[in-house]
C-alpha cells in the first residue's frame, strides 16, 4: 500500500498531447501554431455571425425603440404645446371677457347713477315747489297776521294814547286826532 501512495504517476502517453510543451509545461491553446489558422477562421465566423445578429436583429429592435420612445416624447411635447396654446386662448378669453365684464358694469353704474340723479334732482324740484308754496302760504299768513295785528296794535296804540292824555291832561282827546296822531307815529 505504501507504494500506491508514495509513487507519483507520470504522464501516460498520448493523453494531452498538446497542452505540453517540450519542457513538461502547459501552453495556451490559441497560441498553438497547429491550431492558430482555425482559430482565426472560427473567430471571423463567429464575429460576422455576432454581426449579423446585432446588425440585424439586435439594433432594429433597440433603433425601434428608441424611434418609438422619440416618436411619443414629441407626441407628448406637441400635446404639451396644443395645451399650453388652448390654456393661453382660454385665459385670453378669459381676460376678455372679464375687460367686457368691468365695462359693463361701469356702464350699469353709470345709468344707475344718472337714474338716481334724475329721480333725486325731480324729487329736489317738488320738494323746492312743495318749500316754495309753503313759504308763500307762511309769508300770506305771516302778512295777514301782520295786519291783523297792526289793525289791533292801531286800536291798542289809540286807546292808550287817549288813555294817557286824558289821565295827563284830565280831559278826554279827540278820537280823530288821537287816530291821526298814532297813524303819523306808525308810518315814520
């Protein structure tokens, strides 16, 4: 048994020939000049195959996509801009509209002011004639009141004339020339 363990086995013959090299190490197997010419033709089919298959399977697909992808983000930018140019139609509108809104209703003011106006200025006017008629019925009463009374201050004014020349001088004055003597009195 020792032996079975102790013993390294050498190389068998014909097994792995050509990973060897003439000094017992390994070579690598594209460097191999045996196998460098195919190797280079198995390579060139491989890449024009890989070549093929990117160039026309691979890149359609992602050139689709990215067109597809650039396709919907300018949909969407010129959905975008078909907004933004509705939103300024609208808020032009809008200002429009309110402008129109402001003019009318400075219109309406303004009839309404001039309504009040006309209907202030003819109830102005009536009540000036209503404040007229009275001053003129006052003034009426005022002048008849007036006579009256200067028709009783006559009376009052010759009776106490005559009182007092009679109680002055002890005899009783004229009626006529007391009368006369309070009208020259009254008119000066």
């Amino acid at each position: 048994m020792a032996e079975s363990h102790g013993e390294a086995k050498g190389p068998t013959k014909g097994a792995t020939a050509h990973t060897e090299t003439e000094g017992g190490g390994h070579s690598f197997p594209p460097f191999e000049k045996d196998t460098f010419a195919s190797q280079l033709v198995s390579l060139a089919i491989a890449f024009v195959a890989l070549y093929l298959i990117v160039s026309r399977i691979a890149l359609p697909r992602v050139g689709g996509v990215l067109d597809a992808r650039q396709k919907k983000i300018e949909g969407d930018l010129a959905g975008a801009q078909e907004y933004k140019d509705q939103s300024d139609a609208a808020l032009k509108a809008y200002e429009a509209d309110l402008t129109a809104a402001r003019s009318r209703a400075q219109a309406i003011g303004n009839e309404n002011r001039e309504k009040v106006n006309a209907a202030s200025e003819a109830e102005r006017k009536v009540l000036e004639e209503r404040l007229a008629q009275r001053l003129a019925d006052a003034e009426k009463t005022i002048a008849a009141t007036r006579a009256s009374a200067m028709k009783n201050v006559h009376s009052i004014a010759s009776d106490a004339a005559a009182t007092i020349v009679q109680r002055l001088s002890g005899t009783a004055p004229d009626r006529k020339s007391v009368d006369a003597a309070v009208d020259a009195s009254l008119k000066g």
